[in-house]
C-alpha cells in the first residue's frame, strides 16, 4: 500500500486513467454486441457511472464495468465528503488561537501537520491562510521565501516559521521592516540540538573525553557543530573530537578551528575501518551515514566493547534486542523531532530575545520597565540573522550554567561561569567564519574580541554575565533544568 501511495504522489493522473477504466471496458462491451450505434454506445458506457444502464444488454464486459464503475463512483462521493467535512473542520479550526497551517510540498511537512493541536497541512501556496500561525516548509527554500514575499502584507502581525534546510540565516540581513515576526529553523539544526540536549556530557564536565564523528554531509556537520557550541562545561574539560568523511575546504576550516580551552578537533583522511587502532580509544562513537550501520557496529564492538555507539536513522530501528550492548543507542527520529512545539521553540525564542534586550539594557546603562515586552520586540526586529542566531545559540547553551550553579560546581558568583560563556560565544563567531582583528568589521566579520578572556577589560568580561536582575528572573524561570 506504501509503495503504491507513493506512486500515486509522484503520478497523479493514474488515478483519472484508472477512472475511466470502466468506460472503456463498457464501449468495448456494448460495441462487440453490434445492437447500438457509436453515439448509444457512447452514452451507454457514460450512464453506467450513474448505476442506471440505459440497456438491458449483459457480457462479462459490461458486467465488470457495472461493478467497477459503481466503486469509482462511490470512491469520487466519499472524495467530495471529505473535502467538505476537511473544509468545514479547517473553517472551524481558524478560530483557536494557536491556529497553524503548514504549507508543504513534501511528507516532512505532512508528518508535521499531524502533531498540529488546531491546524492542516495545504500544498497551495497562492495566498497564505487566514490563521495567526504559518509553517512554511517547501522543499525548495527559494519557493518559501518566494511565497513570504508574494505574501508579506497578508502576513502583517502574523508568525511565519520557514524551514531552510540550504539557507544559512545567520547570513540574512535585519527584518525590522518585515511585517510579520519571522523565524527560521533548519531540520538538522533541530535534530542536533535536540541529540546533544539528550546525550550531553555533563557527566563529564572535568575528563579527557573521546568522540568519533563519523560521516560529514549535513547530518555530520550539525552534529559536530552543536558538539562544539553546546559542549562546553568546564575551564578544565578535554574533549577531543575526531572527524572522518570531512574533505577539502570544509576539512581545512575544521583544522584550523580554535577551541579557546582544551579541547582538540582531529581530521582522519583515511576511511573509518582504516582507523579502528583510533576507534578503540573512542568514548563515544557517532555514525552520521544511513548505510552499512551493522558493519560500523560490529567493528566497534569487536576493538573497543565499551564505547557508546550512536547511529542516525530516520527508520525505527532497534539494535540492543540484538547485540549484547547496551550502549547502541538509535537517533535521528523525526516524529519526536519534528513538532509544533519545536519547530515554533517559543521557549527558545524569547529566551533569545531576552539576552539580546539584556544586551541593549547594559549598553544603554538602564534597567528594564515592569513591562519590558514591547522593548525585547522591538530590539529583537533590529537584529540581523547573526546577532539573532547568536542570541539564541546563549540561549540554547544556558542551562548548562545555570545547573552548574544548582548543583554547586560553581557559585553564583563563580567567575569560571563568565570564562565558560565567553569561550561559548568565541565559538559562535568562529564557527560562523570570523577571526581576530585589532578593529571590529562587521562586513569582514573581524572582531576584536574574540581574544582569550584574561585578555579582555573588566567591562568586556562583565559583558558575559546577565545586566538586569528582571530579564534574568524570567530566563531562569524559562530554563529551568
């Protein structure tokens, strides 16, 4: 049944060709008979559909078209029900505050619809439905910023979240000029921040901890690039990351990655089996390719039984029924991944947004109204897809501080928390193609700080730390832990 909805997706139109199935056989039936004439055939093999022959004429022929045709016709009723019904429930639906379209062209976007508390999926892209909420998940990214700029005026004071999977946002300009409050998120990105948030480290904050990334396309790369943002939880940790698949430019650029602390980022040239000396000394080995998963799984277990071997899948698979491990874990599932609740991330986003107010707050030396809401709007629209990512990326890293603190591996006060954090936010920038420069040129993407922070003034390092006692209030609230 998979395969043949499959086919019916990428070929419509055999659904009209089997339609008219019935009437072919049915002027065949009657014509080989020799009592009508062309036109009486023609209008007997029509009214067939309408379970009304117009002629008392039997064969299996036209038997089998009197059958057939009643189940197309009663399949092309039960069609229009359901439209109507579908209608009727997405009238209703737009009436909930939380309610979502999707627009999708694809079944990530129709697998998402589902988990939608009041919402649908629809494939027209025209003109935006009239509901608050808009999930814009084309397969190509041109065709979703081409709907969001067909359609930005409809879209004034409504949130549009727009998957770009190709695009990097951090290199879009400001959108205080947009009409709506726009957000972007990349299926990856998702996938990785959700993996590192389950499988941190946290446990080993103080150890020399070893991970293999195995595979470097887009799985690969958002793995070691949310390792290397969200790993970090002590002056003192040494986490090496070893890395196969990685060529050319992007191998090169991994090389000469700073870390500001010591942990080591190792390219392999050769192939993985090639390495297992250096696999056996793995604590974690991760395997980012879809193919030959049994083999990776066997090679390890074989040279090194204790490290923990994660492998992405989209498939459900389970290998611990299998193998006499329990360190196999699968990941990569984007039912868990692909939600309303995270692809809309309201909880990230304002804890985005409040850091970056924070910001505005210390640099303009004033502390935040009771009401401070319309202020971290207004803030946020200014910032381009940079600053905006950079905000979020604090955000994301957050609650590894603030567990420090709960735990008492730090004090409040601990100085080791503003260290942590500006190594945090060198990272961002050095990730996203920045280096060193004496004068700050945001065009060339130089900056001056990015310095170790034994280097930086006493204003710069207070700079890592939260201004106003308000905003931090409610980002610990929001954090949790």
């Amino acid at each position: 049944m998979k395969m043949i909805k499959k086919i019916l997706e990428k070929c419509p139109w055999l659904t009209y060709v089997a339609a008219l199935i019935p009437y072919a056989v049915a002027c065949y039936g009657y014509a080989i008979t020799g009592e009508l004439t062309f036109w009486e055939v023609v209008y007997a093999a029509v009214a067939i559909y309408f379970v009304n022959p117009v002629s008392d004429i039997v064969n299996p022929y036209i038997l089998f078209s009197e059958i057939t045709s009643v189940i197309v016709t009663a399949g092309i009723i039960l069609s229009v029900i359901r439209y109507a019904f579908a209608k009727m429930e997405y009238f209703f639906t737009r009436f909930a505050k939380d309610a979502t379209v999707v627009y999708s062209d694809n079944e990530l976007g129709e697998n998402l619809a589902k988990t939608l508390r009041h919402g649908y999926v629809v494939k027209d892209t025209d003109r935006p439905q009239k509901v608050k909420n808009h999930i814009v998940m084309l397969s190509d990214d041109a065709e979703s910023i081409s709907f969001y700029s067909r359609n930005e005026s409809r879209l004034k004071d409504q949130y549009v979240y727009m998957m770009m999977n190709g695009l990097d946002s951090t290199l879009l300009k400001a959108a205080d000029t947009s009409e709506a409050d726009l957000h972007f998120f990349n299926v990856n990105d998702m996938m990785a921040r959700d993996y590192w948030k389950k499988n941190n480290l946290y446990d080993h904050g103080k150890d020399t901890y070893f991970i293999a990334i195995i595979g470097y396309g887009d799985v690969g790369e958002a793995i070691f690039k949310y390792g290397y943002l969200n790993n970090i939880y002590s002056t003192e940790q040494n986490f090496e990351y070893h890395i196969w698949g990685c060529e050319g430019s992007k191998a090169n650029f991994l090389k000469n990655l700073p870390t500001e602390n010591g942990d080591r980022i190792v390219i392999h040239d050769e192939y993985w089996d090639k390495d297992m000396d250096v696999l056996a000394k793995m604590n974690r080995v991760i395997y980012t390719e879809t193919d030959k998963q049994i083999e990776l799984i066997q090679k390890v277990l074989y040279v090194n039984p204790g490290a923990e071997i994660h492998c992405y899948s989209t498939d459900e698979i389970s290998y611990e029924d299998i193998y006499d491990s329990n360190k196999i874990l699968i990941f990569g599932d984007m039912k868990d991944i692909l939600t309303e609740d995270n692809v809309k991330s309201e909880r990230l986003y304002r804890l985005g947004k409040l850091f970056n107010y924070d910001y505005s707050l210390r640099y303009s030396e004033r502390e935040a109204p009771d009401d401070y809401n319309a202020e971290v709007e207004a803030e946020w629209k200014k910032l381009d897809g940079f600053k905006k990512s950079s905000s979020i990326a604090r955000a994301d890293h957050y609650w590894i501080e603030k567990k420090l603190k709960e735990d008492g591996i730090m004090d409040e006060d601990d100085e080791d928390a503003l260290r942590i954090e500006h190594i945090r936010w060198s990272r961002f920038h050095y990730i996203n193609h920045w280096t060193y420069a004496e004068k700050r040129d945001n065009a060339l993407r130089k900056h001056n700080m990015l310095v170790p922070y034994e280097k930086l003034s006493d204003s710069e390092k207070a700079k890592d730390g939260i201004y106003d006692s308000k905003v931090k209030a409610e980002i610990d609230a929001l954090v949790g832990v």
